[in-house]
C-alpha cells in the first residue's frame, strides 16, 4: 500500500518514434548526452532525483541561510545522530565531496584501501591521493547468476589476503559500501559489518561506511538476518553503523533530498584528530564547516529527510516498489539480476545480446534499444563505463524515490521486454570519441552502432 499521495505534478511525455531516434543521434547514442524532457521514464539514477515530502519542503522554507551557525545545520546535526548515531559531522555538498574530505585526510600514496566494492567515485578519490583501490566481493558478487541474501558482503577472507600481501601498514581504510551499489545494489548483513570491525582492530585500519543507501540496507537485513527480524529499520540502521568509526554519506540517496552528503565521525577522543583535518579539508573545498557547500535550505530539507528514510512505510514501499519491478521484468523474460537491490534493477544485457562480445558494449546496445524502445533511460555498468574490469554487462535501471507509479513502472516492463524479443538482433557499438581520462568515458564518450 503506498504511503503517500502526489500533491506536485511534473508534466512528461514519451516523444515519438522518429523524435527518438533522432535524440538518440544527436546525443552520440550516449543517454548521459540527452536532454531529460526528450525521455519518458528516467532511471538513469536515484541520486538526488526522487521527490520529496511536504514536510521537506515546508523545512526548506525555514532553512537558516546563515554563513556560520545555520540552525539547518544543528538540526541536521541532530538528525544525523538520531538516525546513523554519528554526533560529529561535517557537511559536503554531495556524497563525492565528503569522499574528497574524508579520503584526503585518510589516504595517503602508495596505501591500499579496501572496500567490498569501490563505487566508480570513491575509486577515484582513491586514486587521486595515490592510494590503490582493491575489491573484496563476496564470490560470485559479480556473477549475475548467483543470488543470494547478502551478496553485497565484504570478504574478509579475500582482505586478509591482500594484507598478507602488502602488509598491514599499508591498509590504513577498510570501507563497505551498504547497500553494495556496483554489486547489483544488493545488501550487506550486520554479522558482516561486524567482521569487518573485528578485522580492521586486528590491522589497526579506520573502518568507514558508505552509508548512501543505509536505511535500504537496514530494510533487507531485518527481511534475512533472523536476529532483527523483530527490530524496526531505525534499530538496524543504528546498529550497523555504531561499528564504523567514520562514514560518508550523499544525501541525494536516502536523505531522500536533491543535493548534499556528508562525513561522519565517531565521537572518540581517538578519532579528534581525524574530525578536525576533515573540517580543515572542508573548508578548503566545501565550505564553512557549517554549510559545506548546501544551501540552508538544502541543510534542513536533508535533516527532516533522513527521519524520513527509517519509518516502516517509506522503507517498505520503495523496496517493495524496486522488488516489483525485478518481479515483473523477470516474469517477462527479461534477465535481471535476482533478488533485485535496494535502489535499482539491473538487467543482465551479456545473457540478454550473446551474440555481442563484451567489447562492442551488449549494456549499451540495451541501453539505447530501451530509449528508442519506449524512452525509457537506464545506465551501461558493464565494459564501456568500466573498460577492462571484467564487470558483467550489466543495465541498470534506477528508480526514483516516491516519483513514479506502477503505470510508469508497466510502461518500462512492456519496454524491456520489447527490447528483449528483439535482442538477438541489436547490433553493437563502438566509440567514436571520448575523453582523456578512461573511467569517465560513459559520461561524454560518443559511439556509433556496428552494422
Ligand atoms: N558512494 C556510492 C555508493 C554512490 O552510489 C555514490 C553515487 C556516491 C558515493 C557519490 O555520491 O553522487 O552524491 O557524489 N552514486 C550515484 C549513482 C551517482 O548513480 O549511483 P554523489
């Protein structure tokens, strides 16, 4: 049963056939190239795209616009210890800021940072203070065949390993990312977490949470790991979170707000040192220690939003609406990964195009075939956003928070499921232009359909 009631209205309309075709040319059959108003259903993300409540937007009225001392910012403040129990923050204006702050203070050359899987900005934030990103998945993480309950889970096994190798001097971050966005958006269990703080006192490492997706997290956990099966998603969300002594958030994902993030710190004595260089850092490339690049306005709608992400009928819902959809596609014959995740459904494009290799982009050839399809805007995560990786071709098709009913959601199934029929005759792509820096090139890169 949905717990709310639209009381806003964005007009959209599904422009025709040739107009598709056309948009697609123009944007160098990239998607990330078009414009919003030439698509239907748009499920190219769930950052900072959803809709928000009227009680956001009544808080947004009231945000302190102050330069210092916003009273948004104590009550995001108090919202972010109520609900993550992280009484120390500092804010950013998205979640790739906080990582800038936070893995700037943390990283420094020739470290390695382990995270169940390195979302593409944390791996470059990685990179960029000279540290080296390495995954530790679950095995068959990134088979999208193999399913399971916790499959976004960190292994330690494999960690340990890497430490073996490099020595543990060398392994000053351990990071999992809940839910475990580019494993499929699949959940990971607080036994796991647990794991991973034991570890990380074993190699004496800061163990941080990428906390975008935690209440979605929470949800799962209470739905397969028997001893929260009587905990509210609040409890769990709570519970997981008091074992990282840091954590990076966007509040574009379940602070259910348009813009913001931030990093959030233990409050130890041990970690007093880390708390102030992150407020040094984030003056320098955010803002004030007390807006980080928000808006006032952006600050309150954010602390009554994380409230928000934890009460039962949001939660239930906006998993229950993303469970839907992996449900439907399958039983339309659509490959999709399964259980579908928290956020997204993601569509196995190798299995769905076997005649295109991995090099002419299948998730690409899907990703424009659902545009011209129906207009319908999913992602590539497979070779073309992540060359030479190994990734499975993988489509994902986010969904918005609170923004799209079941009709929206039946027009993408019939699409996909169009696209599906006719796969085995999509041709391939390849690139035409792209820019310098190859972890970018789904971005901006242009391409062209093999005949
Ligand atoms: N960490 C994870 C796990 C993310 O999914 C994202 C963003 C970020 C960090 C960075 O946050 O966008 O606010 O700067 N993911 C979006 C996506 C962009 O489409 O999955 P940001």
């Amino acid at each position: 049963m949905r717990s709310y009631r639209a009381k806003m209205v964005e007009p959209i309309r599904l422009p025709d056939r040739e107009e598709r075709e056309a948009a697609l040319d123009r944007a160098g059959h990239n998607v990330f190239n078009l414009d919003s108003d030439a698509v239907y259903v748009d499920l190219l993300t769930d950052s900072g795209t959803g809709t928000m409540s009227d009680a956001q937007w009544a808080a947004m009225v009231q945000g302190d616009e102050a330069y210092a001392g916003s009273a948004s910012f104590t009550d995001l403040e108090a919202a972010v210890s109520d609900v993550l129990g992280f009484s120390r923050i500092v804010p950013a204006h998205q979640g790739r800021g906080a990582e800038n702050v936070l893995y700037g203070c943390l990283v420094e050359p020739g470290d390695v940072v382990l995270n169940n899987t390195h979302f593409d900005t944390t791996r470059a934030h990685v990179v960029e203070h000279g540290g080296e990103p390495v995954d530790c998945p679950v095995d068959g993480a990134l088979d999208p065949a193999t399913s399971g309950d916790f499959m976004g889970n960190f292994d330690v096994g494999r960690a340990r390993e890497v430490v073996d190798e490099v020595g543990k001097e060398r392994v000053p971050v351990v990071v999992v990312t809940v839910t475990n966005n580019s494993a499929a958006g699949q959940p990971v269990s607080v036994a796991n977490v647990r794991e991973v703080r034991a570890f990380c006192d074993d190699i004496g490492a800061t163990f941080v949470i990428d906390a975008c997706r935690f209440a979605e997290n929470a949800y799962f956990v209470r739905e397969r790991e028997p001893e929260f099966a009587d905990a509210s998603v609040a409890e769990v969300a709570r519970e997981q979170l008091s074992y990282a002594d840091a954590c990076i958030m966007s509040a574009k994902k379940d602070g259910l707000a348009n813009a913001g993030g931030f990093v959030g710190v233990r409050d130890d004595p041990s970690f007093d040192d880390l708390f102030e260089r992150a407020k040094q850092r984030a003056i320098l490339y955010e803002g004030f220690t007390t807006y980080g690049g928000m808006a006032g306005r952006d600050l309150a709608a954010v602390a009554v939003g994380l409230r928000e992400a934890v009460t039962e009928e949001y939660v239930r819902d906006r998993v229950g609406q993303v469970r839907w959809l992996g449900e439907r596609l399958d039983a339309a014959g659509v490959p999709v990964v399964q259980p579908a995740g928290g956020h997204a459904v993601y569509i196995d494009a190798g299995t769905m195009c076997p005649h295109v290799p991995s090099e002419e982009f299948p998730g690409q050839a899907v990703v424009c075939d659902l545009y011209r399809e129906g207009g319908v805007r999913g992602v590539e995560l497979g070779e073309f956003a992540f060359p030479g990786t190994d990734r499975p071709d993988l489509v994902r098709l986010a969904v918005p928070r609170r923004t799209y009913a079941r009709d929206h959601l039946e027009h993408v199934v019939e699409t996909a499921a169009a696209v599906a029929d006719h796969a085995t005759s999509l041709a391939g792509y390849e690139v035409v232009s792209e820019p310098p820096m190859e972890e970018l090139r789904h971005f901006s890169a242009e391409l062209r359909p093999l005949t």
